[in-house]
C-alpha cells in the first residue's frame, strides 16, 4: 500500500507550513507579511499545477502513501479526486486575497497573526485531501485553533464569547464523529477513505440498519454544525460579526466548506442506505435554513450580520443538492461551495473595507454611498448581484444546477424544489434591501462625504484583493464547463453506488 517518492499534493499541503516555520523567526513586520503572502501565492501556483496534471477519471490522483502508526494500520495518506480538487484550488486562492487584505488592518502581533493564517491554510488543505480517517481528524480539529486564536485575538468587543462558542460547538459535534471513526476504523479493519469506500461499493462492508444509521448521524452533526444547518447555526453569527474581516473571508470561503466537503466524502460514500433514508429529513432543514436565513438577513441593522446569515441560506441550497442525491444535485452543490466562497467572501472583504473607513457596521450609517466611491460601489454591485445568482455569473450556474437536481431526484418531493426556488427570490430581497440603503439615495451624512474610493496609489492592496474575485464571478458564470467535467466522474461515482445499492432496490 505504500507508494514511494514525494507527491505534489504533499508539497502543496506542508507548503504554507514551511512558511509558518519561517515566519516565527522572522521580527521585522513588512518581511512577515510579504513572506505570508509570497508563501500563499507559491502555495497557489503549485495548486494550480495539480489542475493543470489532473485527468478526467474517477479515483484519487497525486497520492503519497506512508506508514504512520503501523500497529493500528493508519497511513499518512493524501490525494485528490474530482470531489476535492476545486475546494484544494478554493482555499490556495482565498488565502492570498485574505492575507493582502490585512496589510493595512492588521497592525498588532503581526507576526502571530501571519503565522496562524498559514497554519489554518494547511489544516483546511489537509482536511481535503487526507485519504485516511485519522489523518483527517487531525486536520479537522487542527483547523480550530487557528481560528479560535484569530476571533479571540483579533476580533471585536465579544471576540472572546464568539471564539469559545465557536469552539465549543465545532468540538462538541466532533466527538460524536470520533466514536464514529473509531468503531467504522475497527469494522473495517482500516481507517483508509478509499479502502472503505471500495469496501462498501463491493458489499464487502456493510452494516445492519440501525448501526448504519447511527454511524450516520455521528459524522452529519459534526458536518452539520460546521456548515451549518438550521437549527445548528447560532455559532456563525457571533463568529462572522467578531472575527476580523480576514477571518470572516475565509471562515465563509472555506472553512464552512468543510462540512459540505464531508456530507459528500464520508456521508455518501459510506453510508449510501442511511443517506437515502435521511434524505427527506436533511432536505427539511436544507429548506428551512435557506427560508429562515434570507428572512432573518433582511432584518437584520448590521451589514456584517446581514451578510453572516446570508450563508446560512446559501449553505442550505448545497445541503439540498448534496441530498438529492443525483448527479446533478451533488455538481451542483459543488460548484455552489466554490460559488459561495468567492462571492460572499467577496461581500466580507466589502463590508471590511467600509469599517475600515467607517468604523460602524450599522446599515443606517451609510447612505448614497455611490456618490462618493463610484468604484468601490459599482463593484460591490457586481458582487452583490452575484451572491444572489443573477444569470451570468457564479451563484446562477450553482444553484440552477442544483434545482435542476432537486427536481429530479428519486427521494425528494418536487416540493422542496419549489420552497428553494422561493428563497432565490427572497435572496434578492434582501440583498437589494442592502445596496440601497448603503449605496443608493442621497449623501446624508457628513461622515460619508469623506469617504475615499478605491484607488492604486492610495491602497492598492483592496482592489489586489477584489480584483480575482471578480473575474472568478464572471469566469464560472460564462464558462462553467471545465468545472462540471473535471467534478463529472468522482460524483457519478457516488450517485451509481446509491442508485444500484439503494434506490433501484426500493
């Protein structure tokens, strides 16, 4: 089982480590950020080189396998599969955007500050593409600390409150996963994803009922609470409004992913029966937190918070997609967690830079906006009408497809497919509700008359910031194709494994 030599995915995952090493020995300030950066921009380009090698086919690529802990047959195992390799090439891109837009923000304990955003880099990374059960819940609970530090220290006036919670229900849920991975590691003789994954598609591995289902659940509430679906979602409010806009760009753009990312590795794979008896039971959460998501946004007083519960609404249309258990549901899901990392991490770095000048988040304090910053506004529009899925752009082609999904699946009522359809009207509510009371109307405020608009000379590290958000909204949305064929033979992988075991039996 070992293979032999030093894979590209092993390079690209300890890559931003190497740069933590670096950074802690580092003293002077503009060198750590510029060393963040360069080791996050290194980090992408190598990630992108995984693209460019990947093949079409179902199965993992670029693996390394090593033994660890021989005694208890667990391997250092890492690769990629169509599954993985856009949310691998997701966090490598939100890194550099999230670091640069910290240059100018981020004015104490540089250093620690840097160092935690590399290591937080890596453990997302690892968390999507480690192949062994143990090995990913090392990089599941790794991706804690950093974040718990980065809320807490660097966050707003109840930054600690937020952090602990954070803490607390990501940690809770994970402990049912553990007692999960530990009787699944035993049952079957190994903790290797894809020897499991092989071992229940041949029926070689199989489960009676009701351990099925309770194996289930023990890896959906920890992948539920990460995402998170109603009613599991109180964590991210407090989170989004206190983390530093850093913070918030990757806890949107990534790190929520990680749940999403797991429904679909472990959830499906696994334990298809149980994920096609749970289906209509997920699908009425998924429904509810897209309905109640949107209708709490617009009321909410603070754009920050706003935006926050807006991702407990688009995260609902994945969830949906995930368990509708087709292959067009689970692309579409997909590509909507890639979708939802750009144009709502693009909303967080947004609202970071109107703090910045602003120092309030309260909606009421802005107004007419667009007189005074014409190209700051004019791109938030464009990010704005692409979180709620104008045609043409990114969100469209995600949710679209995901709909498209819903609506055919063999285990949802067409039911749910209607009530999703109603909160893409109502994502257009209250996200317009927004602009115009931030952007549009009269200059009102003297405060706001002094606002300065993006510009090269003045700081050139918010439009290095906004700029590959924009052209990734329109990339996705004009041409979509490349991501739907490279995702194509990993998902229909899974779905054939469910139709054969699952819903031609019924």
């Amino acid at each position: 089982m070992e293979t032999t030599g030093i894979s590209l995915t092993t390079v690209v995952l300890f890559a931003p480590l190497v740069g933590f090493i670096i950074l802690l020995l580092m003293k002077n300030e503009e060198r750590i950020k510029w060393t963040a950066l360069t080791t996050s921009l290194i980090t992408f380009f190598l990630s992108f080189v995984l693209l460019l090698d990947f093949e079409k086919e179902a199965g993992m690529q670029f693996e390394h396998i090593a033994k660890w802990i021989p005694s208890a047959n667990i391997y250092y195992h890492v690769g990629i599969d169509g599954i993985s390799i856009w949310l691998v090439l997701l966090t490598t891109f939100i890194m550099p955007i999230a670091i640069v837009s910290s240059f100018t923000a981020i004015k104490e304990r540089v250093r620690l500050y840097y160092a935690f955003m590399l290591l937080l880099e890596t453990a997302m990374l690892g968390v999507f593409v480690a192949q062994d059960l143990f090995l990913f819940y090392i990089f599941w609970e790794l991706t804690l600390v950093p974040m718990y530090f980065l809320i807490g220290i660097w966050g707003g006036d109840a930054r600690i409150y937020a952090a602990v919670k954070f803490f607390l229900y990501t940690m809770a849920g994970s402990i049912l996963m553990l007692i999960a991975i530990l009787y699944l590691g035993n049952k079957a003789g190994s903790f290797d994803v894809v020897q499991i994954s092989q071992m229940v598609r041949d029926g070689s591995l199989t489960f009676s009922t009701t351990t099925g289902r309770l194996l289930f659940v023990g890896f959906f509430m920890a992948f539920a609470i990460k995402v998170p679906i109603w009613p599991l979602h109180s964590w991210l409010p407090d989170a989004h409004v206190q983390a530093p806009t850093a913070g918030s760009v990757i806890l949107a753009g990534v790190l929520l992913k990680l749940g999403t990312y797991g429904l679909v590795r472990f959830n499906l794979f696994f334990f298809p029966e149980a994920s096609a008896d749970f289906a209509p039971y997920i699908a009425v959460l998924a429904v509810i937190g897209i309905i109640y998501g949107a209708w709490v946004s617009y009321a909410q007083t603070d754009v920050k918070k706003l935006v926050a519960y807006s991702s407990v609404s688009h995260l609902g249309f994945v969830v949906l997609g995930i368990f509708a258990l087709n292959s067009a549901g689970v692309q579409g899901a997909i590509l909507q967690m890639v979708n939802h990392g750009i144009s709502t991490g693009g909303l967080f770095l947004l609202v970071g830079m109107l703090y910045e000048r602003r120092h309030t988040k309260a909606i009421d304090a802005f107004g007419g906006i667009w007189k005074v910053m014409p190209i700051f506004s004019g791109i938030a529009l464009i990010v704005s009408l692409s979180s709620m899925g104008l045609p043409g752009m990114n969100g469209f082609v995600g949710e679209f497809t995901i709909l498209l999904g819903s609506a055919g699946s063999e285990v949802l009522s067409l039911w749910f497919t209607a009530l999703a359809a109603a909160g893409v009207i109502l994502a257009a509510i209250y996200i317009l509700f927004m602009f115009n009371k931030v952007f549009m109307g009269p200059v009102d405020k003297k405060e706001n008359q002094e606002l300065v608009d993006l510009s090269w000379s003045k700081n050139w590290t918010e439009l290095a910031a906004l700029i590959p958000i924009l052209i990734m909204i329109f990339v996705i949305g004009l041409y979509p194709r490349p991501f739907f064929e490279l995702m194509d033979a990993s998902v229909s992988q899974v779905t054939q494994m469910i139709d054969a075991t699952v819903i031609a039996g019924r």
